[in-house]
C-alpha cells in the first residue's frame, strides 16, 4: 500500500507543463514523418508540373499527313501496306535543320513481313523507329505520296523501356484480359519462368519505379513480353535494339519462337 501511496504521490505531482512534454515527446515522430512525406510529395508535383508545363509549351505539330489521292489509298490498302515512302523524301525534328533524314531509295513495308534495320551507330535506325511512330515529321519532299497507315495500331519495345510501377503480371496484361493458357507461353517464350519463380510473390512482384530488383536483361524480357502478350491488337511490331542486353540462346528461343 506504501508504494502504492507513492504512485499516486507522484502522478499528482505532475504538472500540465510536463504532461505536454511527455504527449509531444510521443507524438513528435508522427509529424517529422508527416512533414518528410509533404516535403517530398511537394517535390514530385513540382517535377510533374514542370513537365506537364514543358510539354504544353512545345510547338503543336500540324498534321500534314499526307497529300495522297484516295484511289492511290485504296490500292496500298488492298496490298497490305503499312509504311510507303518514295525516293528523295526528307524528315526531320524540328524547323532548325540540324537533322535531316533523307531516303534514297523507296521504303515499302506491308503487313506480315519481317523487315531488318541495320547500319553503325549514329546512322539514323532509331529515328527511322520514331518516324513509324510519327514522332518526327516530313519536310520538304519532292513527291506527293506518302502513305502511312494511320488505323493500324502499333507495339513497340525501345532500348530504354519502360515499365508501371506495378506487379510483373499486370506490365505484361497492360490491361488486357487475363488467358492463362497465352500468359504461360508468353513467360515461357521470354525465358522468365525460373527469374519470376525466384522473386518474392513470384509474378506479383512489385517492380518500382526504379525496377529494383530486376536486371536490365529481365526488364527487356518483360517489356518483350508485354508486347508478344498483345500480339492480337497489334498490326506492326517495333523492337529498336530490344536485344541487345540478351543474351545469344535468349535472342534465339525469343525469335524463333515470339
């Protein structure tokens, strides 16, 4: 009962000063925490807005696609053309002129074909890549004609890809309906079946923003596979220097059999 006595003793002597101290102390790591996430919040809109701003700013880019007569669209249609360009047409970035992209030979691409872009670095391949994607535009071009199938839809994989911050599983669907019988061969074919068994959650494994935990081999694969999982919306397959961090019986199994 004394030391009983004593508590009691003691809790009343506590002041309204120090029972703040005590409930600040306590709660204190609370809002440093509170504050940290604010800060870095601010930080990402502050970025984003940037871009966003950045990108409202550019120049819009006319459409001037292409002047080409209908029975001429007509027929490259019937013969499943996707892509015609003629000799001596020029594209380029911008207006300033540094960089020019000029054919010197007509560049015919149909459907169904399987078309190699090779060449030293710097030569021009992946601009040829953004002009499919109509990232670039034409320029001055001596002949009226070309044709670039605007309804067919395109699957691309850059040598830089870019995944969700989201499982393995869901980059690959990139929202398409789950087949099991497709996404197994899709995993198969890519060569991701022991990595993804290796991971914790296997295919639900969260990439992050960075892609920790992923090679960048792994991070290719996956980005491919999301590609070959579409297959069915796709009518041209763009893989700029997909490859290249693959290794050579990888390359093989991914070719023969994608």
């Amino acid at each position: 009962m004394k030391i009983r006595g004593n508590e009691i003793k003691s809790i009343r002597s506590i002041t309204i000063l120090d029972a703040f101290c005590v409930f600040f102390w306590a709660f204190s790591c609370i809002g440093i925490s509170a504050i940290t996430f604010m800060i870095a919040g601010m930080s990402m809109a502050k970025t984003s807005f940037q871009r966003v701003n950045q990108f409202l700013q550019k120049q819009k880019i006319v459409d001037t696609q292409f002047k080409i007569s209908q029975e001429q669209i007509n027929q490259l249609k019937s013969n499943n053309t996707f892509l015609h360009i003629p000799k001596d047409t020029s594209f380029c970035y911008d207006d300033s002129d540094k960089f020019n992209l000029l054919f010197e030979e007509n560049l015919e691409i149909k459907k169904g074909q399987l078309v190699m872009i090779t060449g030293p670095t710097a030569c021009g391949k992946s601009t040829l890549v953004k002009l499919l994607l109509q990232e670039i535009r034409f320029k001055n071009h001596k002949n009226q004609d070309i044709y670039q199938n605007q309804d067919q839809s395109i699957s691309y994989v850059s040598q830089n890809n870019w995944l969700m911050n989201k499982s393995i599983k869901d980059n690959i669907l990139f929202f398409s309906t789950y087949n099991k019988e497709k996404y197994e061969k899709i995993i198969k074919i890519t060569q991701l079946e022991k990595e993804i068994q290796q991971l914790e959650g296997q295919d639900d494994y969260i990439i992050g923003p960075s892609c920790q935990g992923l090679s960048g081999g792994q991070q290719q694969r996956v980005a491919i596979a999301r590609a070959l999982y579409n297959y069915e919306k796709s009518d041209l397959f763009i893989f700029d220097d997909s490859f290249s961090s693959l290794d050579n019986v990888v390359q093989i199994k991914i070719f023969q059999e994608g």
